[in-house]
C-alpha cells in the first residue's frame, strides 16, 4: 500500500459546515490547579467544540469542574476491558470517570512505545466499544516527506486502523494529522501542506463512503499557536486542531480557539 499514490486536487471547494473541533493534549503536564483553571473559563466559549486531555488522574475532576460544558478526554487506553494488565486503563474505566474521548495512536506512543499499526486498530475498537470518541493520529516523518512518501505512509495508518470499522463509526470521533517533524519542533506545516494532506485524507474516507468522508472532521496537530491558527483554519479540509504545548497556557489556548 505504501507504493500507491493518487493525485490531490488543488482548486479549494467549498467548505461542509463541520463544527471546528479543538483539542488541547497535555501529555505528562499539568495540576488540579491547571484542571480547575481551565474547567471554569472554557465553560464560556461557543464558536467550536473544545476537548482537554490531561493526564488521566485529572480526569474526573476536570469532567466534574466543567459541568459538561466541555468535553475531556485521555490520552490513551489499553485494549483490555481488565485483567492482569499493570498500568493500563481500559477504556469503560475512562469512561466512566468522565471522558469521552481518546487520543489513539499519538506519534509519541508509536515512537516511544513501538505502537504498531495492528495495535492502534485493536485501540480504536476498544474505544468504540467503550463508546468514546477517538481522535485517530496519522502522519509522516522528515524523511518520509522528503523521499515523497507522506501521503502513502498516512494512506497505510489511516486504512488499517479504521479497517474493522463501519462507515459511521469513522464519523463519530476525528481524524488528527500530525506531521511528527512539526511536533514540539516549532516547525508546522504550511496552510497549503496541511490542506494537501487533510484534502488527501478526506479523499481516502471518501473511498470508503461519501457521507463519512463529509461529516469526519480532519484537524490539524503540529506546533500550532495562536499567531498561526487563523491561516490553518481558514483551509476547507482543516476543522481545527489537535494542540500540544500551547494548549498548556489558558490565553493562548484561548486564542487559537477564537481562530476556529
């Protein structure tokens, strides 16, 4: 599959009304202090459809401070329901601690802990299993893009992980493109890179059904900032963004959210 290319149509169509989606990923930071912050101010936003995914023991706070004004999220589960499984959560136990969502196959669990495809796929039904939202992450590296090959290597992640899926299940969660050289580099990917890529993907979903590949918002992760949000935003195929070290100050976070 990673051999196979298709062209990417360049003249821009118009937008389907996809709600724009922000998603803030902490990873490894944060406090109740942080939780407690961030719960109360963003119960004031309207203009998108906002997610925190703090580490996981803040979890039930911050879905407890937010009063289900703003969703949350983890960062990961494991694809057991339980067992004998040291440091895993399950995704019906995230669940019911307050989130609705999960981050599956982030480019740091793939790199760090050797996540394969196979695996993300397995995730990905667990997640919907335990009825969460995933955030399904793709994208190539340096080298990957300068021998020509992003496309291709995003075409092999995004297929095999929705493999097992229906149609609407795609749809229910998002598709996050993530171009690994842009994470936490201060590199991002040009309006019109990312554009290729989300239109190149919304071109693979669109293979497998007309509808999902409409209602599936693509959003955009890679050093994204407040000073640079609007451009991305303004593309058709990016419907908001997956935010890294910026999601970790209130006021910028904010700011990219006033972008969507």
């Amino acid at each position: 599959m990673l051999g196979r290319a298709f062209t990417i149509a360049r003249p821009k169509l118009a937008r389907v009304m996809r709600k724009s989606l922000i998603a803030a990923n902490w990873k490894c930071h944060g406090s109740l202090l942080m939780v407690d912050e961030f719960a109360n101010a963003l119960t004031h936003h309207t203009q998108a459809d906002v997610v925190v995914f703090p580490p996981a023991v803040f979890v039930e706070r911050f879905a407890n401070q937010a009063l289900n004004t703003v969703d949350c999220g983890v960062q990961d589960i494991g694809v057991a329901e339980s067992g004998a499984y040291t440091g895993e959560v399950a995704g019906k136990m995230a669940r019911e601690a307050g989130a609705k969502w999960v981050i599956i196959g982030h480019s740091e669990r793939r790199n760090d802990q050797q996540e394969s495809d196979e695996l993300i796929a397995q995730k990905l039904l667990a997640a919907i299993r335990a009825e969460l939202r995933p955030v399904l992450c793709v994208g190539e590296t340096q080298s990957q893009r300068e021998d020509g090959h992003a496309l291709a290597v995003v075409e092999q992640q995004l297929l095999s992980a929705v493999a097992k899926l229906d149609a609407s299940q795609i749809s229910i969660g998002a598709v996050a493109y993530e171009p690994v050289w842009a994470i936490g580099t201060g590199l991002t990917a040009t309006p019109q890179q990312a554009q290729d890529m989300h239109k190149g993907i919304r071109e693979l979903l669109r293979q497998i059904d007309e509808h999902t590949a409409d209602e599936t918002r693509i959003i955009y992760g890679g050093s994204v900032k407040a000073d640079n949000a609007a451009s991305l935003f303004s593309q058709p195929d990016i419907d908001g963004a997956l935010v890294g070290g910026a999601s970790l100050q209130l006021d910028t976070f904010m700011g990219i959210i006033a972008a969507a």
